[in-house]
C-alpha cells in the first residue's frame, strides 16, 4: 500500500509539472492578444464571454489550446508504446521505430503523398481529406501484422526473430520511401521532410476527439499491466508459472502499440526517439519496476514532447523546427549510453 | 513600448489614409495616378503574387509574404518573412492581423488551407500558368481581388517589353540546372524555365519528360545543350563557371566546348509576374550574346 501511495505522489507532482508546462506552452507564440495574457483569452474561451475578437478565439482555441492537447496526447502514447513494448521485449532498446511499425507508418503515407494523384479520385470525400493519416494507419498494422507471422510459429513469439524482422521491414520501408522522395516533386519533397520529421501544426479538435478514444481504450488494457511486465523480467517461463498468459500478454501488447504508433504517426508524422527517452529516465529513477514507470510514462512522455514543441515553436519564430529533430538531439545521446551500459554488463 | 509604436503606426496608416492623393505637377492641374489607397493588410504566399500586388501600388499593404517573394526588396524591410510556403503555420499568419491572403493553389498545402479557412480571414487562391496569357490573366485575377481595376498598364508594359526581344536565327537549346540538396535536378516540360526559355527565342534541351528531373552525365551528353542555364544564387553555390563546367558529362556539351553557361536571378526566372517581359528580354539578350 505504501508503494501504491507513493505511486499517487508521484503521479500527482508530474500532473501538476504537467499543467505548468501546458501554461507555459500556452502563452507561447507570435500571435500578440494585447493586454491580455493567452490563458485570460482562453479563460473567456471557456466561460464563453463575448467581448473576444474571433481572432483571439481562434488563436487561443482551435489553434494553441488544440495544439496542446494533441501534443500530451501523443507523447504520452509514443511513451507508453515504447515502455510496453520494452517491458515484453526485455530490452530497453525496443521502440515502435526498432519493430518497423513507424517505417510501415511512414511508407504508407509516402507513397499517399507521392502517388496519391493518381487514385485520390476514385475515393469518397471523407477519406480523401484525411487520406494519408488513414494510409499511415494501415501500414502501421501491416508492419506489425508482418513482424507476428514471421517471428510466430505454433502460437510462440520468439522475441529476437521479431526484432530482426523489425529491422528487415525498416529497411524495405525506408529504401521505398528513399526512392520516393527521389521521383517527388518539390512541393512533395517539402511535404515528405515534413512527415519524415513530424509536425504538431495540424492539430485540429476532431483529431483530438479521435486520439482521446483510441488512448482511453488502450490505456484502459495496457496501464494495468505493471504486475505482469514486472514478471516478465524472469523470463517467459518463470512468467508463466507465476500465472501470467504469456502468449495473450503479448497478442494485446504487440495490437495496442501498434494501434496506438499508427494513430501517432497518422497525425503527426514520424516523432522518433520519445518512447525511448522517458522509459530510461524513468528507469533511473525508479529501476525496472513497472507498475511505476507504466502510468508515470503516461505523463512524462507528454511533458517531454509538449516542452520539446514548445520550444520548437519559439525557438525560430515566425517559422517552426520539424519536433522530430528535437526529440532526435536528445534522443540520441540516451541511445548511446543505453549502448554503453549494455557494453559494461556483457 | 512596442505595443505603442503599434499603435502609432496604426494611427499613422490610418491618418495617412484619410489624406486626398493629389499631387499637383509642374503644369499645375494634373493628377497623378495612385493606386486607390485602402486598409487592407495583405499576406501573399507567392512570389510573383507580390511582385504584381507591389506593381499596382499596394506594396505598403503587403504585412507579410513567403521565402520566395525576393522583389521588390523593400519589402525586406517592410514585411514579415514567413519561410518556404510548405513549412509555414497558422499562427505566425494571423499574428500580423492580415485582411486579405493571396496565394496560388498549387503553394498552399491542404492542411493550413483547412486552418486559414477556419480562422475566416479573406483568402483568394490564384491559378498560375507559365504562360504570357496566364500571367495576364493572373495579373488581372489579383487586382479584382484588392480592389484595383488599373491593371492594364502593367499588361502593356509586359506586351512592350516582349516586342523587344530579338528573334534568334538558329534557336540555341538551353538547359536549365538547379541544385536541390545535393543533387542537381534539370528543367523538363512545363517549368516555368522552359517556358521563359521558348519566350526568349531559345529551346528547352530536355523535353521528354515534366517538371524536374535529377541530372544524370548520360542525358546531358545526349540533351547536348547550347547553353548552360542556372539561377545566380545556385551557380554561386556551386562553385561558378568554373563548377559549372566540372559537373558530369558537362564537358561533352556543346555548351561545355564553348563555356557558355548564363545565370539569372531567380525571382525574376520564375516569377511569371508583371517583369515577366523584362525576365523575357534579359534571358533573350543573354542568348543572343552566346550564339554570337
């Protein structure tokens, strides 16, 4: 019980962490409101009063606070995805990027963005609109459906055999991709950079809608899982005489993370590196144990992404950086001395 | 302090819209034509979409244009500079308070399309065609959208300064090289580059394929152009004539043999605005000057 209280702590200082960042990030940007401070416009937003100008509104509404929003949304999926995903794989290596799902992701919305022309037509509007999201989607599952047939045989997943064909998949998506930015257009050249290093401009209230349920039912199957990742780390075997289904454990966990990286990369492009950085340091701080850093990987991976793109948006002003060059630089570096450790203890 | 020169450059403009334009001449009753002033605030997201709002008069009202929008270059200094059209988001846009947004439809991409809709400013989306009549028309399009019917001038002056281009006997094949990243990327059909070279009495080298294509030693040697054709900023970039002169298959050329290699600045190229027959007569002066 001590533990769980403990838990609670740490789940609410990082809410609160949270929330000031989220103000900080809200009152960021080159749009000027005049003597009001951002966060009194998006009070009036709120308790709807009149005397705004529909600029402000917007601003503050559709664009900051939505932008914001969309931002904790996916960091915290990106987070969660890559905690999951190392806690089945026992390896702190292990990211969406590493299983191919963001190559499938990125592949498919590639070849939208490029070859789009020629059949975009024969598609109802709707689909047509959100076109490369939908497509990014599917390849994510694709990629994901791939990596389970090859690396399953009689109902057993052999984890290596899964990571190896994750890398197989990366490469055929990233060469495909390659030759399609080589025969793209300029404007769609522009348009590939962009995806290739993600962008949380397009952030809309439908999308976030969309986002919030698909996080709400992961998260309502994989935030439980603490006790039995925890068990994992004896391995399968010993997992599986403590009375954990180890098979279904994995199903679950292999379809939520790919569902989840999907409708990331859909939205906001590919946003590397943050389900490896926020599992680490939480790994620092709390060693392996899962019923910690699961949940507090929820929250912290919003708070990097969303300081990570607040700083993107001011750093350059009136422009933006790609968000995927940021988390990249401080992604690295983690990637590096998760290699060294490895080194030292083989 | 900085919201106070706002404020007072807001009274300024609105002070100085409110003056009579009359400028009498040296003879005393003859009003000179300016362009009916008003309180717009222009965004416009293509460079030859400014050079035509600047040419009727309105450059004052332009608040912030794209990278590409290089002329006139007062408007360094005058406007905000709002990066490549591609990258550019919704928020930097509407913190300038603009009224009005001029692009052409192929810039603007989908999604801040989506948001500028949404925000309810004024946008007016232009067809461009590399064409002298496109750009007429073009021209004609983004007046009625400020609110300036005195277009037909700049019309003219396109008309006039393209009856001075000098017909050239044996028309020279160009072929127009620009470098994107590392590779170096050749004009095909359907670029404004081949359509300023047809205008100023040269032939496109390449014309088997659209749009660019990466330069390959093999296809210049068989293009065999007469002359070497490249934006200034990029043949400084890569390394002047001398450079020029280096890249594969280059040496083979006619052009190679001869060392005949142009450079013009890149607005006016692919501009197709109102110095659409300056760029025309330039280029054409140029070619003449290398089949000599």
């Amino acid at each position: 019980m001590k533990a769980q209280s403990k838990l609670y702590f740490y789940m609410i200082l990082s809410t609160i962490l949270l929330v000031f960042i989220a103000v900080w990030s809200l009152n960021t940007g080159v749009y000027d409101f005049g003597d009001r401070s951002a966060f009194e416009v998006l009070w009036k937003v709120i308790v709807g009063e009149s005397d705004l100008s529909l600029s402000d509104k917007y601003i503050v509404w559709d664009v900051r606070a939505s932008r914001i929003v969309m931002t904790i949304i996916i960091g915290s999926m990106l987070s969660v995805s890559g905690t999951s995903l190392q806690g089945l794989f026992r390896n702190p290596l292990a990211t969406g990027d590493l299983i191919g799902l963001t190559a499938g992701a990125t592949l498919m919305a590639a070849i939208t963005i490029v070859l789009g022309g020629h059949f975009r037509e024969y598609l109802p509007e709707a689909v047509q609109f959100s076109l490369v999201g939908i497509a990014a989607f599917i390849g994510s599952l694709l990629a994901m459906l791939l990596v389970y047939k090859i690396s399953t045989s009689g109902g057993k997943t052999n984890v290596v055999m899964m990571l190896l064909s994750g890398v197989a998949i990366s490469a055929i998506g990233f060469s495909i991709t390659g030759f399609l930015i080589y025969i793209s257009k300029d404007e769609q050249l522009r348009d590939l950079t962009f995806w290739n290093m993600g962008s949380l401009a397009a952030a809309t209230w439908t999308k976030n809608i969309i986002l919030a349920v698909i996080l709400i039912i992961s998260y309502t199957i994989l935030l439980p899982k603490g006790k039995a990742l925890n068990a994992m780390m004896l391995g399968e075997k010993d997992a599986q005489h403590l009375g954990i289904n180890v098979e279904r454990l994995k199903k679950q966990i292999v379809i939520i993370v790919s569902l989840m990286v999907g409708s990331c990369v859909a939205f906001s492009g590919t946003i590397g590196f943050v389900g490896l950085i926020v599992p680490y340091i939480l790994r620092l701080l709390f060693k392996s144990n899962y019923s910690f850093i699961l949940p507090l990987s929820a929250i912290f991976g919003s708070v990097l992404l969303l300081t990570a793109d607040t700083v993107s948006r001011s750093v350059v002003e009136p422009s933006e950086l790609p968000i995927g060059i940021l988390t990249a630089m401080m992604g690295a570096p983690i990637f590096i001395a998760i290699l060294l450790k490895f080194k030292k203890s083989v | 302090m900085k919201k106070f020169i706002l404020a007072a450059s807001v009274l300024m403009a609105i002070y100085s819209c409110k003056k009579e334009v009359q400028k009498p001449t040296e003879n005393g009753n003859e009003l000179v034509a300016e362009a009916p002033k008003s309180n717009n605030k222009i965004v416009t997201l293509n460079g030859g979409i400014t050079e035509i709002v600047a040419a009727l008069g309105h450059e004052k009202e332009i608040v912030a244009t794209d990278v590409t929008s290089t002329y006139p270059e007062s408007l360094k200094k005058s406007s905000e500079n709002l990066g490549h059209v591609r990258s550019i988001t919704i928020e930097p846009i509407m913190a300038v308070s603009p009224t009005l947004i001029l692009g052409s439809d192929k810039d603007i991409n989908p999604e801040l399309m989506g948001k500028i809709k949404a925000s309810g400013i004024k946008t007016e989306t232009f067809k461009q065609e590399y064409t002298v009549e496109g750009t007429k028309k073009l021209i004609a399009d983004v007046a009625k959208a400020i609110g300036n019917t005195d277009y037909q001038k700049l019309n003219d002056k396109i008309d006039a300064d393209l009856k001075q281009i000098q017909p050239i006997a044996k028309k020279p094949k160009v072929l127009f090289i620009y470098a994107r990243g590392n590779m170096m990327m050749v004009a095909g059909k359907n670029t404004p580059m081949a359509a300023l070279i047809n205008l100023a009495g040269g032939e496109n080298a390449v014309n088997d394929f659209e749009d660019f294509k990466p330069l390959t030693p093999e296809a210049v040697v068989k293009a065999n152009p007469d002359v070497l054709f490249f934006f200034s900023s990029g043949l400084q970039s890569s390394g002047g004539n001398e450079g020029a002169l280096k890249m594969p298959g280059v040496s083979q050329t006619n052009a190679g043999k001869n060392k005949k290699i142009i450079a013009m600045d890149g607005g006016l190229v692919s501009g197709f605005g109102p110095r659409l027959g300056e760029a025309a007569v330039s280029l054409n002066k140029l070619l003449v000057e290398s089949t000599k």
